[in-house]
C-alpha cells in the first residue's frame, strides 16, 4: 500500500494522484455530506454498521467493537469486489480513504492489496482533503474580484453563463449552490451540504488565476440555506460593481421563461407566494394568487419586482456600495446577451486594472 499525502487542491483533482479511482469507504451519509472530488461510495460500514460499531465502543469495549466491525468490513469489502469491483484486471490502481485515513480505509486497503492492486491510501483520510478546503476558504481572494448587479430579471446568471462561454474568468455561485438565489430559487432536488458546496467552492477559487478579473454574481451573505464563506463574502461587498439596468416588462418576460419549471407547478407557485405572507399585506398576496391562479405570469412577474423585489434590491443598495457601471439594455434576447456578455467583460477588466495594487 502506498501513502498519498495532499499538500495543495490540486492534489485532489481526479487524475492528479496517479490513481484510477478514488473509493470513499466511509458511510453514505458521511459520503453525501461531502466527499473528494470524482469520489465513489463504497461503504464498508453503512450508516446503521456504523452507529451500532461506534454504541459498543462507548457502551461495551472497544476489542468488542472493533470485531464486530472487522467482521462487517469483511463482509462488505466482499460484497463490493464480487459486485462493483469484479471487472478490474492488476493493472487497476484504487486510492482509498476514510475519515481519519484509519481502520476503515486501512483494513479495505489491505484486502485489495492481497489481491495484488497497486493501492494507495489517503494520509489523514477525509479530514485531509477538508482542511485544504478550509485553508482555501480562509485565505485572501487572489484574483480582483467584481461584482456583476442588476435587479431580478436582468439575465445576470445567462449573462455569467455567456461570459464563461467566451472564456472570461466566472464563478457561477448559484449554480454551486444548487439555488436561484431567490424565495423562488429552489431546485426540486434541493441545495448539497455546506461542505459539499464548500469543496466545490475552493476547488474553483484554487484554479482561479490571480492575473485575471474574477466575475462573480452579486449575492447576499446566504444562496438558499448556504452560507459564503467570510473571506469571499467580504471580496463581494468591497468589490467594484457593475449593474445591468433593463425595463419591467423585459424583466418580467425573462423570469417567467427563467422559472418555467416553477410557473408549470401552479401548486409550487402557490405555495412560494404564500411564503411571502409575513412580509406583504394580505390583499397583495391575493393579488398576486389571483394573477397566477388566471395564468398572468408575466403580470405576476411585474407586480413581484415593482412591489417586493426592487424595493428590496433599493434597500440593499441604499446600504452598500453604489455602481461603479451601470450597462443599460431595453431587451434581453439571445443577441442581448451576447453583447452585455461582452460589455460586462470590457467594464470589469477596466475595473480590475484601475483596483489600487495590494
């Protein structure tokens, strides 16, 4: 067996180790909160395996625990390679990880090693790769970062999406966090963990080229029930900002076909404009059930930006920091995108080169 040590992000892309795969052994819940990149679950102790391993530990002994979990690792670890593993030849090469890089990782790494693979084990298991994240999230945000702005509706993440597409230097945060950003913005799949979106984040800012301009959607502190890590948050906030200005009723046209997904779910419609109750009037809740209730989703549109998102974005905005380019647009088709897409790359390397040198 041989030890990998990661000593930078990079170390933990997929490929860079050397290793075919990389088997995260712990249990799927552990695995599903976060796991190393390009990761596959292969569980020698399941969920319920390991709480009752971990009960007989605390409340019995630990020699007794530790056989009884021996013997469901064995059990597993066969399961898996007369099931999942059976079509590799010697040549295949696993790198194998738990939490701490111990027993778990350590008793699997030596069955498969028995058989003659190459393995390698990850050194301090899981918590080696999260303290790489945490290092990344806690260090200073290398690239200047700006800050791209507009009121709901204005193709912003289309805009970002385009500008990634050109090869500009973007971090779509929302997609990362699996969340529009919005009461509306959940994905009927749900948001990841927080350190499963904290990994992903680090791995984006650790590629990151610090000689170019980092364009980021404005965001407040939270994307749906995730929090951005401190150091990039407050990048954001003293960031140079620029902002797409578009009319209503091209706004509006936009969001209904953004949110199609949610403007076929009359339900789901319903059920989010009652999440905004504690914040409007009852009569404008009506309103706007009304509205969706006959179809009018592109006057629903209008009547949530005039009477709750704008005031909102107004608010924000009275707060912080003011525009440092405004990009106005009176349409947002495809052709719109493509040059605000192109507008917003010029205005933030201007920005970026006019940012006092650190």
């Amino acid at each position: 067996m041989t030890p990998v040590r990661l000593q930078r992000m990079a170390d933990a892309e997929p490929g860079a180790h050397g290793h075919d795969w990389v088997i995260d052994v712990r249990s799927p819940a552990e695995y599903a909160d976060d796991h190393l990149p390009g990761a596959i679950n292969l569980p020698v102790l399941d969920d319920a395996e390991r709480a009752r391993v971990g009960t007989v530990y605390k409340q019995q002994s630990p020699f007794l625990a530790r056989k009884i979990g021996a013997a469901l690792v064995a059990r597993n670890a066969a399961r898996h390679i007369e099931d999942t593993l059976a079509g590799f030849d010697g040549g295949w090469r696993p790198l194998v990880y738990c939490w701490r890089g111990g027993q778990r990782s350590g008793s699997f790494a030596t069955i498969l090693a028995q058989i003659g693979w190459r393995v390698g084990v990850l050194e301090g298991g899981y918590k080696s790769w999260r303290r790489l994240v945490t290092e990344t999230l806690e260090a200073p945000v290398a690239p200047p970062v700006v800050v791209l702005d507009g009121n709901t509706g204005t193709a912003k993440t289309a805009v970002l999406a385009r500008l990634a597409e050109e090869g500009a230097q973007v971090i779509d945060l929302e997609a990362l966090a699996r969340h529009r950003g919005s009461v509306f913005g959940e994905h009927a799949d749900g948001q990841p963990s927080q350190r499963l979106f904290e990994g992903r984040l680090a791995r984006a800012l650790a590629a990151a080229d610090p000689a170019r301009p980092l364009i980021l959607e404005a965001e407040s502190a939270r994307i749906g029930a995730l929090r951005l890590p401190g150091r990039l948050w407050r990048a954001m906030v003293e960031a140079p900002r620029i902002e797409i200005a578009a009319p209503v009723p091209a706004r509006a046209r936009w969001l209904v076909a953004a949110y199609a997904d949610i403007v076929a779910d009359p339900a789901r419609l319903l059920a989010t404009l009652e999440r905004l109750r504690a914040l409007h009037p009852a009569e404008r809740i009506a309103g706007w059930g009304a509205l969706a209730a006959a179809g009018r989703y592109a006057d629903l549109a209008e009547a949530l930006m005039v009477e709750h998102y704008d005031p909102g974005y107004a608010r924000a905005r009275a707060r912080g920091r003011a525009a440092d380019r405004v990009i106005a647009t009176d349409a947002l088709g495809p052709a719109d995108i493509d040059r605000l897409a192109g507008q917003v790359q010029a205005a933030a390397e201007a920005l970026a080169a006019a940012r006092p040198s650190a």
